[in-house]
C-alpha cells in the first residue's frame, strides 16, 4: 500500500472532507425525511397502497360520498350496498325521534352552546342524559363529553401518575392506548381475555404502585367477543384496583334488554369504577360518557383536560340525540334483540360455509378471518364488486397473522342479505389468488 491510498483511506475513516474529494454527508435538517412530509415513511405507505390498488385494478372504495342515512344498506355514489360498515347498529341515527329530537335542539339552543360547560355552556339535556344514563346503568353520576375517542383517552391519560400503574387486555382500543401513552404510569398488557394472567400481573406488581387500574372492553371491536366482567370485578376487589370497561360496541347491543354489561351479566354500575361509551355506535351520533361513583365525576368535570376543561360543550343537538336514542334502547329492547340474532344467524351461516368467524359470540362484531393481509384485501373488492360494504382489518390494526374482515351487523339486516353475503365469501375464497406477499 503506498502513501497516497493510505492517506485516502485515514481521510475516509476520519471523515476529513476536503473539496474535490469526499461528499459531506448531509446534517439532519437537510435530509428531506426530517422536513418534508413526502419522505415520511407513512405516506410511502399510503402511496404504496395506492400503487397495489392501481397495478391490481382494483375499484376505489374509500372515501366515496355516500347518500341518505348509512344503515343495514347504504347508497355510494349512486350505487346500493348492503352496508356492514356502519357501527350504527340500532339505525337510530335515522330514526324520525332522534331527527326530531336534534332538530328541536338546534331550534332552542342552536348548533353550538358557544363556550365549555362550566363556563356558560351548560343546558339541561347533558344534565338529563347524564341522569337518565345512571339509571340505566346503576351507576351514582356521569358525565358526557364532546368525543368518544377522547373522552376515553383523556378519563385515563389524567387519572394515571408516575407513581401508578395501568394493566390493560392487549386487545384493549386505539383511544385506550393513546391514553396510556399520555401517562407516565407504568404498563402492563396482558394476553386477551387471560385473567389468570391478569392476577399474576397484579400479585407481582400491585404493592409497588398507588393508584392501579385495568383495562377491559365489554365487546371487543376486533373479535366481537366479550369479557368476563364478573371475574374482573373480583379480582379488583381482592387488589384494590380500579376497573374500566369500554362499552362502545356493547351498550345498547348486548344483554336482554341490550343495555350492555351490567346488563348482560346481571349486574349494577356501582360494581364496576369507570364505564366508558361512545356514542358513535349504538347512540348514532357523537360523544362520549363516563359513569361511576360520584367523587371520579366531580374530578372528571372540574380538573380533567379533555373530558370537558379547555374543551367545547357537546353540541345540543348530539347530546339530544344521544338522549332520545338512550329512551328509545329502554322502551324498545327488541331493536338489541333483532342484532343479537341477526347476529347469530350470520355465524351460524357462516361457519356452515366453512368460514371461520373466531371469537366472536352474543354481540355485534362479526370478523371473518383471512389467511393474510392480501387476501382480507382482496375479498373486500370483490364484495365491494358485488354490492357489499365490509372493509379489511390489516397490520398494524390487528397482528399479520390475524388479518380480517369485520361486519358489524345491524337491526335491519334480513336473511336474504345475510345469505348472499355468506354465498359471495364462499365463492370468493374458494377462487382467490394466492398471496404474492407484498403486504
């Protein structure tokens, strides 16, 4: 080696740039991944979709206007579906009360209470809802907030401290995650539905943490099943835990009456700490609540970001649908009923057809489960082809071993759409491509 090309390479490994010689290697501010939102790996994803989309030939799907009310059917862009995409399950959204009921509010209220709720955006109907939601629930006060999602989010980002803990079932929402996230609480998943696993978590770590709350769901919006809150509410008892259970996809659906778990297993509100619902799903408009024992609302209302400090008031008119639909999900138990065996009647349909519907049992939520993320894609299109709305659960929403897709059945759905949605799933697995594995 000559001195020449040992100076070449001492300069190389030193990184000593001289012009004419080595590139300077960009600072961060320069590289366009760090400022430019098209280098941001998640738009490489999306146009990544788009390019499968375009080199498949498969129909657009997302975001297509849709008209009238989207219920068991749904008309998108001119075109009749029948609809399990829609998490409007009792088709309340649609329902001439509620229509009435917003309409009435906009009318005394307007479109907006103008500022937060402590300030001077408070009317009677949070406070009617909120009492007429204990009732049902057995729970001693509630409160309603603008979101669901945030609702959620923010009940356990401000609850939880450093000096805290948080065990939540790994199959726990989005909204419950970010909540976490927005902690400093130590976290613990455990495996679905493994509540001996849940104990062990709680014998090891609870005497080194104050304050400990678990995470559950009433209906898993993946699975659609259901926990078993009575076994929850032991073990909290005997840790002296905090138990939260999400009810988006359980109240007004599951039980005899349809009014979620305390419901479905008999009990009351006051039994379980937090219970949390969006009113997105069943409700057929938008919020959120929590319900439980007085001092958490108190706290809730006065101290917590998010739920309604340096917040907006719900609309009047979301929270006078939401109140009406509440009144109708008493008087009329038979809407639940009617999901409840629509239901039913799909999984056993179904799982005839050699379909494999998972976990799902006593709810809404219907997934049919895919051997990988192609296929779920695939069929979606196919169905979509066929006049038949139910969108594919991909990774990182559900593990890539778990790819889905999910249909959320409604009150209105009758056996002749129900059939041929089996007879389009069966025929299409039967003649699907195999995976090239670029998903």
């Amino acid at each position: 080696m000559n001195f020449k090309t040992s100076l070449e390479r001492l300069k190389s490994g030193l990184n000593l740039n001289t012009p004419g010689d080595i590139e300077s290697k960009p600072s961060l501010a320069m590289q366009p991944a760090f400022h430019d939102f098209a280098h941001f790996p998640e738009y490489k994803d999306f146009t990544t979709m788009q390019w499968y989309y375009d080199k498949q030939k498969y129909t657009r799907n997302q975001f297509l206007r849709h008209m009238g009310a989207s219920d068991a059917t749904v008309e998108l862009e001119g075109k009749q579906f029948i609809n399990y995409s829609s998490y409007n399950y009792l088709s309340l959204a649609s329902d001439p009360r509620v229509k009435a009921a917003a309409k009435k509010a906009i009318d005394d209220f307007g479109t907006s209470t103008g500022s937060g709720r402590s300030i001077t955006g408070e009317v009677d109907l949070h406070q009617l809802f909120e009492r007429e939601l204990c009732e049902t629930l057995g729970s001693e006060d509630a409160v309603v907030s603008v979101g669901g999602y945030s609702t959620n989010a923010f009940t356990i980002g401000y609850l939880c401290r450093p000096q805290d803990l948080i065990i939540y079932d790994e199959l726990v929402h989005n909204s419950a995650l970010a909540g976490c996230k927005m902690t400093t609480a130590r976290r613990f998943s455990f495996p679905h539905n493994d509540y001996d696993a849940l104990e062990k978590l709680l014998a090891q770590h609870r005497d080194k943490y104050e304050r400990v709350i678990i995470l559950i769901e009433g209906v898993y919006s993946m699975d659609g099943d259901i926990a078993d809150v009575p076994r929850v509410i032991e073990i909290k008892n005997r840790y002296k835990a905090f138990l939260m259970v999400d009810e988006a996809h359980s109240m007004g659906i599951i039980g005899p009456r349809g009014l979620g778990v305390t419901d479905y297993f008999g009990i009351s509100g006051n039994q379980i700490d937090i219970l949390f619902g969006s009113m997105s799903k069943s409700f057929g408009t938008c919020g959120g609540y929590v319900a439980g024992p007085k001092p958490l609302i108190a706290i809730l209302k006065n101290y917590a970001p998010g739920v309604l400090l340096y917040g907006a008031a719900p609309t009047p008119a979301n929270t006078a649908a939401g109140l009406e639909t509440l009144r109708i999900m008493r008087e009329q138990p038979e809407l639940a009923r009617r999901v409840q065996s629509n239901a039913a009647y799909f999984i056993a349909k179904a799982k005839a057809a050699g379909l494999n519907t998972y976990n799902s049992k006593d709810s809404g939520v219907v997934p049919i489960m895919t051997r990988d993320s192609e296929l779920a894609l695939w069929l979606s299109i196919q169905l979509f082809d066929a006049g038949i709305c139910s969108f594919p659960m991909l990774y990182p929403i559900v593990p890539r071993d778990k790819s889905r897709l999910r249909f959320f059945i409604n009150t209105n759905h009758t056996e002749e759409q129900m059939d041929y949605t089996i007879d389009c799933l069966a025929k299409g697995i039967a003649v699907a491509p195999k995976s090239k594995g670029v998903m």
